[in-house]
C-alpha cells in the first residue's frame, strides 16, 4: 500500500491548502509592489520574507485543515458520497475559501491604512463592527468588494468541480490507516505553530517592511487576539525599582516640586508656585483633533494641505512646534493627555481593565473648582472612551446608540439629539455639530456661573472623510486633504461664534492632535511620524510665542497649569515645557511594542525580548544611525516606562492608594 500524504479522499482539502498558499503568496507580492521603496530587496532579505511567509502560511492554513481532516478521517468509509458527506463538503469548503477571500480583501483594506498586518487594533475593530462597517461601507466601494468576493468565489468552486475534485472525494476508496498520516501531519504542525511559534517569530529583519512581508494575515490576527497586553517586566529591559523611582524623583525635585513620599515607590507631589504668582482660573476648552501632523501645517513645508485658520493661529498664539504624541492611536493619545503618562507596552490604558478613579488632569481641574466634560462626536462606547472618561470623573456629551454607562460610573451623560445633527457619517456627527453643541453648553456654564473644562474629541479627519456639502472645495468623501481642510473650516467658524459670546473673553482655547496621520514607516520608530502641533490661544494678555522646545504630549496640561500659575497635587509624569531647561527636553514616543527616549539628536528604543536599541537621528532627513549603547541614556529610559508600568499594575495610580498614603 502507497502511503501518500494526500490520498484520494483529501483531494478537496489539498485544493483547499493549495489555494490558501497561493492567494497568500499573491498578497505578499502585492504589498511588496506596493511598499516596493520601503522594502529590503537585497537577494537573502527579500527571500527570507518569502521563506518565512510560506512557513507561516503552512501553519495557518493547519489549524484550518485540522477539524477537517479529523472528519475525513473518522468518516465512516460506507458513507462516502452520502447527502450527508455531499452536504458537508460543499459547505465545508465554501465557508472555507469564503473565510480566506474575505481575510484577503480585509488585509488589503488595513494595510492600506496601518502598512501593517493585523495587530490587535484589527481585533479591537471587531468588537466595534457597527461603526467599522459602516467606516468601510462609506470608504470603500463595498458592493464592489463583496461582488468580487463573490465571483472569485464562484471561480474557484467552478475549478473545483471541473478538475473532479468533490468526484475523487466521493468515489474514493481511502482507508482509515491512508488517512491518519495527513491527519497526523496537520495535527503536529498546528501544534507546533500553536505552542512554539509566536508572530514576532517572523520579525528577522530590522527593516519593519520585510518583517509584515514575512507574516500571514490570519495569524497574525489571532496572535494580536490572544496576546493584547505585554508585561514590562517579562519582556523589557528592567532595572531595579527603587533606582527607576529615584531617577523621576530627583528630576521633579529639581524643578522645586515637593514629594509627598519620598521612600514610597510613588511619585505623587506638590507642584510649587515658586513665583507666587495669583492664580488665574479660565474656561479651558481643548480640542483634540483627529490624526492631524504638524507637517500639515505651512511652517513645516512638507505637505501642502490650505489650511488658512490653523496657519493664521500659528503667528496668534502660543504655539509649539516641536511636540511629539506619544503614540500612534487615539486611545493612546487620550491616556498621555490625560494620566501624563508615558505609554505602557500593550493596549491604553484607556482600553484596559481597573483604569477607573485614576488620578487625571481632571482631578487638578476639579481641584480648582472646574466642571468637567468629555465630548465626542460619536458613541463614547467605542475604544471604552465613556468608560474612562466617566470612570474617572468627566461628564459625558456624546451621540448616543443606546450602550449605558457601567453601573459603578457615577457621571452625567448628555446626548447629541437628532434635531442638533446636520450631518453623521460611521465616526459621528460633524465637527461643526460636535462645536455647536460646546457652544450651546458652555452657555449654560455661563450662565450657572460654571468654571468648565471641555475635552473634545473631533471625529471629521477620520476616513471616510466625509463632512457637510459645499464648506470646502474639496468634496465630502474624496480624501485626507478635504478632511483636513473641513477640519480647519469647523475651527475657524467655531471659534468665530465663540467670540460673540460672554465667555470668550475668559476662555482658553488648546488644540492639539491626539496622533499623526501617517503612523508607518520603515523604521521601527519613524520620529517624523510622531510630530503635532500645539496651540494655546486667548491666554490673558493675549500672550503670543513660539516655543521649539523638544517636549511630549504628556507635557502639555503641566504647562498650562504652569501658565495659570496653579499650585496643585499632581501624580503626572509630565512637566512644564516653557521651563524646561536645554538638558530636561525631551519626548516620549513609541507604538504597542517599541517604547522609545527622544532626547537632543538621540534615540533610545526599547522592545520586547528586553531589547535595546540606540540611535543619533539626523534632524533634517529624520534617518536614524545605530550608536553604542550609552548606560546612563538606557537608564533613564528604563526608569519613564517601567515606572509608569509599576504604577498602572500596583494602583499607584490609584486615587484611593492616594488617599491611603495621604491619611
């Protein structure tokens, strides 16, 4: 007896794996023609790609062939050909190849945006599939997609049936002895790939291009689905706590700030009004605008995005213009905004567990008498934004769909009404309808003599780029460039009608980005992915500057409370940038693996397997140049991200540890 490893009767599943292998292959040559500038394509890295691509794919495609093969193989032999078997097979391998088809387009879909696999944002999309179909549906031509889907579908089933496959399958006379060795050999492959191979297993190269060449798209989805959070400890170059605590302890002490337990692994503190300056108390509204870059702007030259209000208030405000976000995603943006915190390998802390009654910026606004609110454009539900806001003390203004607040969230929810809608795509409402609805809150502020704080949110730079007919020359739905611009209109008329209210006089208004929108590069941490730009305007005496200081998102509310003169408790990591000396600058910047120190014309980058990577970056090109490790530099990049990662994982940060601490 001929022993095969695909017997007449798993004909249908050697198709099966056959096809899962080609169309994946065809995929990574389509985003190797895509990115072909970005890629290595020296003879051994371009082949090691392909080498790795085609192992990964193998083990993929067994996890699918393996519920299979066990019904191949305990299917008894007089049933072949059944209604049963017939049934089984013809839907088996149509959801199957279904599956596959629709990974593909899915693939293209998030590359296209991230020039990535799947990683665990894929995952976090599909908890939110409302608003990601719908985002899909308004960005992309999906009847097209599905139509395509559809017909490659059929096209390959007919190939199928007309190479005979279902009639081997059918027909066949296969013992059960023939089929335990295919059985066997899927079975352990799929083992192996469960148990010993890991995603970043494909990661062989420093260029990130050759790396995603190398991984399979499902794999990769459900590795990002099983394994969403990364330990510090375990995974990162670690030193000891107490030196990584007295390391941030002797930088705050040296700006005049009073810690309040010196011997504790904590960093709470008072932050001195060392000028006993009186302190001034304005509205604050901030706006977060969605994935906007400084190179949008004209003072950076890069890309040409006419954008007259945001390039007028550059010469009208307090503006920074060398500020780096932390990170690459909006709830990344929010946790450095609010917790002034440097970013923690993993998901946000806006997305993770236990991250309610935190100390935030909202607990110093409080401190000083302010109400606070937190709106958003669409339903906060999504990324757990009312979660966190409304955990941790912000009342929440949102267009709501009907998700309730956690039962322990003790907060005021305000929703955006049908009749306060002009327009609404997959994200929310418009920002126009977003600013419309601050403007009619703020005066009820005004007019309950209420201090207010405003966190906002916008949604319109988002894709699909979508926004009301005729406010810009681009229209709705066409690209970045009308989303951008949409987005400068809204401010611009925003801050027209604010000037005719009462309030204005004393309100301070912060913009800022929550990320860049190009994200991607080929390096591990492209640093002219990771620049914003900051405006603070309307400030008393109308103060006007701009500051090139090297400083991080998590910086900017420390400064403003600066500005305001506040003496106040603080368990923020971050500091006032207009007092930072030349040797303090510094930015913090990193994605849900690499966590990087940008200091001078220097980088630190840390990843996992407690890697450690050291570069001089050139300021003009942005290119990066591999030094020797410098011990001090690692040190005090350790001591940012595994401090901020003890405090998150022990309730440091925590108000009731505080509140122990303080009584």
């Amino acid at each position: 007896m001929k022993i095969k490893l695909f017997p007449e009767r798993f004909q249908l599943l050697k198709r099966f794996v056959f096809t899962f292998i080609l169309f994946s292959t065809i995929i990574r040559f389509v985003f190797l023609i895509w990115n072909f500038s970005e890629v290595d394509t020296s003879f051994f890295k371009l082949g090691n790609s392909f080498v790795y691509g085609f192992l990964y794919d193998v083990g993929t495609v067994s996890f699918f062939a393996v519920p299979y093969a066990l019904y191949l193989l305990f299917f008894p032999k007089r049933f072949y050909g059944s209604i049963v078997d017939k049934f089984s097979n013809y839907i088996g391998y149509a959801v199957g190849l279904l599956i596959f088809l629709f990974s593909f387009f899915a693939e293209i879909t998030f590359w296209e945006e991230f020039k990535r696999r799947f990683n665990f944002i894929a995952v976090d999309y599909l908890i939110y599939t409302k608003e990601v179909i719908n985002n899909i549906n308004e960005s992309y031509p999906l009847p097209l997609l599905i139509g395509s889907i559809i017909i490659l579908l059929g096209g390959l089933f007919f190939l199928t049936m007309k190479k005979g496959a279902f009639k081997i399958i059918f027909s066949a006379t296969t013992s059960f002895k023939q089929k335990l060795l295919p059985t066997s050999v899927f079975i352990i492959i799929a083992l192996i790939f469960a148990t010993m191979v890991t995603n970043k297993g494909a990661e062989f190269s420093e260029n990130r291009y050759n790396n995603e060449l190398a991984k399979t798209g499902v794999f990769s989805f459900f590795a990002a689905f099983r394994n969403n959070e990364l330990s510090y400890t375990e995974f990162y170059a670690t030193i000891d706590n107490d030196d990584a605590f007295n390391r941030l302890k002797e930088k705050y002490k040296s700006k005049g700030d009073s810690l309040f337990f010196n011997k504790e692994n904590l960093i709470f503190r008072k932050i001195n009004n060392i000028d006993t300056l009186p302190e001034l108390k304005p509205n604050v509204i901030f706006i977060c605008i969605e994935s906007f870059s400084a190179i949008f702007l004209d003072r950076f030259g890069d890309i040409e995005m006419d954008i007259p209000t945001l390039d007028s208030l550059v010469d009208n405000s307090l503006f920074f213009d060398n500020l780096f976000a932390t990170g690459t995603r909006t709830v990344r943006g929010m946790e450095a905004l609010t917790l002034s915190i440097p970013p923690t390998p993993g998901r946000s802390i806006v997305k993770r567990e236990n991250n309610t009654n935190l100390f935030t910026i909202g607990e110093v606004f409080k401190e000083k008498g302010y109400k606070r609110s937190f709106y958003y454009g669409g339903d906060g539900y999504f990324d757990n934004m009312n979660t966190f806001f409304g955990g941790n003390g912000f009342n929440i203004v949102d267009r709501s769909r009907g998700f309730l607040l956690a039962d322990n969230i003790d907060t005021q929810r305000t929703n955006i009404d049908d009749i306060e809608v002009t327009f609404e795509n997959a994200w929310g409402v418009c920002d126009e309808d977003i600013y419309s609805k601050v403007i009619k809150e703020a005066d009820i502020n005004y007019k309950n003599g209420t201090t207010f704080f405003n966190f906002i949110m916008t949604t319109s730079n988002h894709r699909p780029y979508s926004y009301p007919d005729g406010k810009v020359s681009i229209r709705s739905g066409k690209n970045r460039q009308g989303g951008v611009q949409y987005t400068d209109y809204a401010i611009k008329e925003f801050l027209k009608i604010a000037k005719t209210k009462p309030w204005y006089k004393n309100t301070v208004f912060v913009i800022t980005a929550d990320h860049c929108a190009y994200s991607a590069g080929w390096q591990a941490l492209d640093i002219k992915n990771y620049r914003i730009p900051l405006w603070i305007i309307n400030l008393p005496e109308n103060r006007v500057e701009k500051v090139s200081k090297l400083a991080s998102q998590i910086d900017i509310f420390p400064t403003l409370y600066s500005l305001f003169n506040w003496e106040y408790s603080s368990n923020l990591f971050g500091s006032d940038i207009l007092s930072m000396k030349p040797n303090e600058e510094r930015a913090l910047i990193g994605n849900y693996r690499k966590l990087g120190l940008l200091k001078k014309d220097k980088l630190l980058v840390l990843s996992d397997q407690k890697k450690v990577d050291f570069y001089k970056w050139d300021k003009k090109t942005f290119e990066l140049t591999s030094l020797p490790k410098d011990e001090y530099f690692l040190r005090e990049t350790i001591s940012y991200y595994q401090v901020s990662d003890y405090l998150f994982q022990n309730k440091g940060l925590k108000l009731k540890t505080l509140d122990y601490y303080n009584n």
